[in-house]
C-alpha cells in the first residue's frame, strides 16, 4: 500500500480527489497481486509500479477528462502539469515553455498543445455563478453570450437598400439628407434648390412609394 499510495500522489492534481486516486491505485495494486508470477524471478515492485500506473493512467484518460482528447495529448498533459508544479516549487516563479519542454522531454509545440488540453479536463456548467450571491447572482452564460443587435440592423440595412430603387436619385439624396444627416427641410431646400413646402412633398412621396414598394416585398421565414 505505501507502494500504491506513492503512485498515487504522483497523479495528484488540482481538482482529482486523492482518495479517488488511492482507490484507483489500490484496484491496479490487487490486478498486480493477481497476475504476478515468482517463477519470473523479478521484484514484485517492478511489476507492480507499471501495472498501478496504467491503471491510474487510465483511469484519467476515461474517467476524469470533459472533453475526449487524443491519449498521447492526455498523457503529456498530466506529465507537462507535475513538470510546471515541481519547477515551480524549485525555481519559485513560473517555468518558462523552454524549461517545462527540457523537463518533459517534449518539444515546445507539444507542450503548448498539452496546455491547451488541460483546459479540457474539466468543464464548468454555464449555470455556476460568476460572482455575486443571492438568487440575481450573475452566471458565467451572462459573461459569455451577449443579445447581437447588428445582424437584424444588416438585414434592415439590406432591405432599405432594396427599397430605395423604387425612389429617384434625388428623392434618395433628399431622404439622406433628412434622414441621414438631420437636416431640416429648409436647409434641404437651400441644398437642393426648392422651397420648404417641395421638400416635405418630396419627402412625403417618396415615403410612400417606400411602403408600398415594401408591402410588395416577401415576408422573411421569422415573421411568417
């Protein structure tokens, strides 16, 4: 059992229970004992060691990883999080890329890779709370999704533009103008060259042309 126990506090991580490990070490310490043969002439340890950590090994590949990622990918990650727990301990800063990648016996790419899937090992419900307390506690859905108002306004944009070809370029340019730069229709006039009371005719046509051009459009699948 010291033996078992050993290995076990080698997987220990953030997070994974130690008595969950100990178990799992323990099950892979009986299958030792099981299929050990004497007449081998070898220590018993050296049996035992690879058999125990295979199965803690397993154990984390099947067993405690959110997202399922390739086993070569799971197996650095689980060495590269000791290698950055113990130089951290050593050199009292966190170890660079290049120190864990020596560490590991990885290149660096891998090691970056390995780190990236140890953000797969466990998942957060978007339901747990973000902060705060009490029934209004924000969550982390309220941090990660927003209401995206510029889809609808692109697809007004996109409609408007269609629309506007049943106007004339100057009927266009007026409700630009109105519209666009708020102007007032006196000063419109001055631009254009017409009295106030052509303006807002101009205006008032055009507008209508505008909505009957739109009641002829086809209604889009949501609003049906």
């Amino acid at each position: 059992m010291p033996l078992a126990r050993s290995l076990a506090l080698r997987y220990q991580r953030s997070g994974e229970p130690l008595d969950d490990l100990l178990q799992v070490a323990s099950l892979g310490l009986v299958k030792a004992i099981d299929r050990f043969d004497p007449d081998r002439q070898i220590a018993f340890s050296s049996y035992a060691v690879p058999t125990i950590l295979g199965e803690l090994k397993r154990y984390f590949r099947d067993r405690t990883w959110s997202v399922r990622v390739p086993r070569g990918l799971q197996e650095l990650s689980l060495r590269v999080d000791r290698a950055v727990s113990d130089l951290s301990e050593e050199l009292r800063c966190q170890p660079s890329i290049n120190q864990i990648a020596a560490a590991v016996g990885a290149p660096e790419e891998d090691v970056l890779e390995a780190l990236q899937a140890g953000g797969a090992y466990r998942a957060v419900s978007f339901e747990a709370p973000n902060g705060g307390r009490g029934e209004d506690a924000a969550t982390i859905a309220d941090s990660v999704g927003v209401d995206e108002h510029g889809f609808e306004r692109a697809e007004e944009r996109a409609v408007l533009a269609a629309l506007l070809e049943a106007v004339s370029a100057r009927e266009r340019e007026v409700l630009r103008m109105r519209f666009e730069e708020d102007m007032t229709q006196v000063e419109i006039g001055a631009v254009v060259g017409v009295s106030q009371m052509q303006v807002s005719r101009i205006i008032r046509q055009a507008l209508q042309r505008l909505r009957e051009a739109a009641e002829l459009q086809p209604q889009p699948a949501a609003s049906r």
